[in-house]
C-alpha cells in the first residue's frame, strides 16, 4: 500500500471526505442529546432505570450507525475511527480529522442539551463518574475490556467472510453497547467511547478522571484490531478448497420409513436422491 494512500492528505480536497466529516459532527451531537437527556431525572414520579439508559443507548448506537453507514462509516467513536486506521480501513488523516469532528459534535450537543434543560434538572449534565471505590486503573481496565467487545463485534460483523446484510450488523453493533453499559455503569459510567465522555465534561467543566476515558478505549480498541485480525480472523477458503470440502461433505446414504427405502446422498447439506 502507498504511503500517500495510507495517510490520505489527498482526500481533505473531495468533497465527499467533507461530507463526511460534516456527518461525523452532526451524528455526534445528535447521539450526546439523547443518550446524557436519557439519563436526567426530569419527571419526579420516573427516574430512568440502569436498563432505560442502557436500551436507550444501545438502540440509538444501532439507529445511528445505519442511517450513517454509507455516508461516514458511522463512526461517532474516537475508539472506533481508531481502530479503523489501525486495521487499514481509513487513512490517518481521516482517522484524525474524525476524532476532532467527533469531540466538536460532542461538545455542541452538550452544549444544547444544556441550553434545553431547565437549571433545576440538569444535574451533571451526563458526565461519567468513576465509582469512588474504583480506582482509575480497575476503571481503565474496564473501559479497555469493554471497548474491546464493542470494536471485536464490530470488525466481525463487518467481515464479508460473515454474509452479514441489511441492519443485521447495526443491531449486533448496538447490543454489544447495551451488554457493555450493563456491566460497567456502576463502575465507569460505561463510556465505551471517548466523545461521548468528553463533551459533557468541557460543558460542565468536570474532567476527574477523563483520561481513563480515552486511554481504556482507545487501548481496547488497538488489542482487539490485533487480535481479530492476526490471530482469529478466518480466511476465506480458495475454489480448489471449496471443491475438496464439497467431496468430503458427500455421504451415501440409505433411509427406510415403513415399507418405503430411499437412496441418495448429501451434498453441501442437499439431499439428491438417486434413481434405482
């Protein structure tokens, strides 16, 4: 591969990396808004539920994802844009130019979801807060091991060895979110994804702790890239290995059912039957 193609300085001239990066910002603040406003205890008699943030969170990733898909990838996570360079997928300067997009459309959806919510109930705004019996390292693990999951399902539902079509990966993409948050909500707050810890805490001006934000994911994303892609990650089978698996999978066999006998033999999980 060209070094020219690798770091990508020639796409900052389209229009559509632009377009792009355009879309990168505006999913980013359209996902801050709903998934902080989720959690802001706003009607007296409901305080949303660990699993009403968690289903909110996990079906707006999958929503967003695919209505993003094809114009940006469908990023919105610096974890994710990341990971994406490192397997080869984007260039360094779309991966860099991403990150700053994103951390620009966190901010301004922070920043409009402060100016929507009465003072009384903005609370912390959807700031994450370590768990004071947490230390920054456990929660940085944490943050790494769960980011880990969400990139692993994301490279192999990409994968075209997995015949994944229409939102089927989306969905699996948004699941691995739900499953992740579940866990870690109670000790991280569950950011998998550094913008979306960054923008509230710029707006609220609370940044304890942030860098475990951005080092957990950001770690977990590099150790899934190079494990799913050096060590897991199956190969597509050439046409002389598809023929002698094809004539390994024949088997003869003979079926009887009553007074009835039937020959024939499988193939490629087909029964054919065969003529006396």
């Amino acid at each position: 591969m060209k070094i020219s193609t690798v770091i990508g300085h020639k796409e900052l001239v389209t229009l559509n990396f632009w377009r792009a990066v355009l879309g990168e910002i505006l999913i980013s603040a359209i996902y801050i808004v709903i998934v902080c406003g989720a959690g802001l205890h706003i009607l007296p008699e409901h305080k949303p539920s660990l699993l009403h943030i968690c289903l909110t969170v996990g079906l707006t990733v999958s929503l967003l994802a695919s209505g993003f898909w094809e114009i940006s990838g469908g990023h919105f996570n610096p974890a994710v844009s990341l990971a994406f360079a490192l397997k080869g997928t984007i260039s360094v300067v779309r991966c860099v130019v991403y990150m700053i997009a994103q951390c620009v459309g966190s901010t301004a959806g922070a920043a409009l979801l402060y100016v929507f919510t009465p003072e009384e109930f903005r609370g912390s705004l959807g700031v994450l807060q370590l768990h004071p019996k947490v230390s920054a390292v456990t929660g940085c693990a944490i943050e790494a091991i769960l980011t880990y999951v969400l990139i692993w399902t994301i490279l192999s539902s990409g994968d075209p060895i997995r015949g994944f079509t229409g939102y089927q990966a989306s969905y699996a993409i948004g699941l691995s979110v739900t499953v992740g948050m579940l866990m870690g909500i109670p000790y991280t707050g569950a950011s998998l994804n550094p913008m979306r810890s960054f923008g509230p805490a710029v707006v609220m001006n609370k940044m304890d702790h942030h860098w475990i934000y951005w080092v957990g994911p950001c770690a977990g994303a590099v150790i899934a890239v190079l494990t799913y892609e050096y060590v897991f990650k199956l190969k597509a089978p050439s046409n002389d290995e598809n023929v002698n698996e094809n004539q390994n999978n024949i088997k003869t066999i003979t079926e009887t059912s009553g007074s009835y006998q039937t020959s024939g033999s499988y193939q490629n999980n087909v029964f054919y039957i065969e003529k006396a």
